[in-house]
C-alpha cells in the first residue's frame, strides 16, 4: 500500500479538485447530514457489482444450456468480456436510481474533463505509470504465496487464450473496455469511495472497503469455482485498486483515471484473446 507521501515523490504532479461541485467532499457531507444520502445506495454498488457478475454469468450459462442442452458453468466463461457489459447495464442503472434521489446526474460523479493543453491526458498518464508496477509486482508474490511456484493456472480457455467468435472477440477490443473501464472508475470511485467517506467520517474506512470490494470483483470476472483461483486474483489486484483509490483521493476526479483504467483494459483484451 502506497502513502500519499509516496505518490508525491514519485515526481506525479497531480492537481487536487477545489470544485464545490454536486459529488464533492463538501457537498456529499451536507447530504449525509441532512438524511439525504444514505448507506444504502453505496453500500448496494460496491457490493453489488460483484453479485451482477455472478448473475451476467449464470445468464450465458443458461443460454448454452438451453441451446446445447446440457450445463457447463465454465462454457460461460470465456465471455466475460462480452456479458461484463450487462454488469456494466445494472451497475449505471443503480447509479442513476440513487443519484436522482440525491438531485444530481449521473454525469456529476465522473467531474469536468480538463483537456486544455492535454492535461487530463498527461496526469492520466501520470496515473498508469504510478499504478502499473503494482499490479505487476503483485502478480509473482501472490502466485508463489498461494500455488507455491512462480506459475499460476491461468485456466486456458477461460481466463485467457479464448476463443471467441469473430464478431466476440470485435466487440471485446472495441466496445467492452470502452463501457467498462469508466462504469468501473463511476461505481467504486465516482460513488460508493466518497459517499462511504462522507458518511463514515473516515477516508481510511473508504479505503478499506472499496479496496477490498473492487479487488474482489475481479475474482469473479469470470468466476471459475476454485478457492485458490479466487484468493490468487483477489490478492493479485488489491494493490493496484488501493493505489487507484489513493490516487482518487488526490485528484478528486474520474477523467484521468479513465484514460489510465482504459490501457489496462486494453491489454488485458490483447493478453487474454486468443487470436
């Protein structure tokens, strides 16, 4: 876990939000007070993205059976960057119920995108260069704490090198990380981290609960029912997601996290796919 001590050595200049804006700090701690925002609208999108995915995925389950007649969980796998789309659907669905009940927009929880002379683009670059070494340092030290050796089973066909059909495999480099990476940024940090922060008092609860929610999920996308798959990809990523979360707490805006969320996803389509 990095400090912001940390991330202001790095050489990252990130600027942080003064906006008095319809989702800042201040704004979500009048809400809170006044009965306005409760713990049920964040509390029901950090932890209900995780159970969507079991839904989205036990729905192509159900497809296959009806088609082929006969049941195969992991047959559904393989999809996950196609049906992480319907997750995608509930989770903006959800946002959009319980904003309308605060008086704002769905809009209102991303910020103003600040793209005069690039710099939403170059501090989201700034943010990948931070984060990236997180998520690959983990992966080894995770591999040999829970298999016991530097190779982890990456479950072919499922967790990677799948094949899809064509028009699949189009939609996973094209659309799925381009809905994707921002429902992500809007759900765990956009609005669950500072409505839980306004209405725990406590940036570090935030952190802990988010962090370990937004980990989690990416044990279940896909879900491949094996215990070890599961503690291997929820510690592999609770780093990278905690460094994200800190990096939140300093821009106070999704735009540059977006642009460096996208790249990730990107390659994670160009590592996983089976060409």
């Amino acid at each position: 876990m990095v400090s912001h001590v940390a991330v202001a050595s790095s050489g990252l200049a990130i600027p942080t939000s003064t906006e008095d804006g319809p989702n800042s700090r201040s704004a979500l701690t009048r809400r809170a007070t006044s009965g306005q925002l409760t713990w049920t609208g964040p509390l029901i999108l950090v932890t209900g993205r995780t159970g969507l995915m079991i839904v989205a995925q036990a729905f192509v389950a159900c497809l296959f059976w009806i088609q082929k007649g006969r049941w195969s969980w992991n047959a559904a796998a393989p999809w996950w960057s196609v049906y992480g789309t319907l997750v995608d659907i509930g989770c903006l669905g959800l946002m959009v119920l319980y904003s309308r009940k605060e008086g704002i927009r769905l809009r209102d929880l991303i910020g103003r995108p600040r793209l005069r002379w690039g710099r939403d683009v170059f501090v989201g670059i700034g943010c990948l260069v931070v984060v990236f070494p997180f998520f690959m340092a983990a992966a080894p030290v995770v591999t040999r704490l829970v298999y016991g050796s530097g190779q982890p089973p990456l479950y072919p066909g499922l967790l990677t090198a799948r094949a899809l059909p064509l028009w699949a495999t189009v939609y996973s480099l094209s659309l799925w990380w381009l809905v994707w990476s921002p429902t992500e940024e809007m759900t765990y940090l956009g609005y669950a981290f500072p409505r839980i922060e306004a209405l725990s008092r406590g940036r570090w609860i935030a952190v802990v609960i988010v962090g370990f929610w937004w980990a989690l999920q990416h044990a279940f996308l896909p879900l491949v029912l094996d215990w070890q798959y599961i503690a291997w990809r929820f510690l592999a990523f609770l780093p990278g997601v905690v460094v994200l979360t800190l990096l939140y707490l300093k821009v106070r805006r999704l735009p540059p996290l977006i642009l460096a969320h996208w790249t990730l996803d990107i390659l994670a389509m160009l590592i996983t796919l089976k060409f």
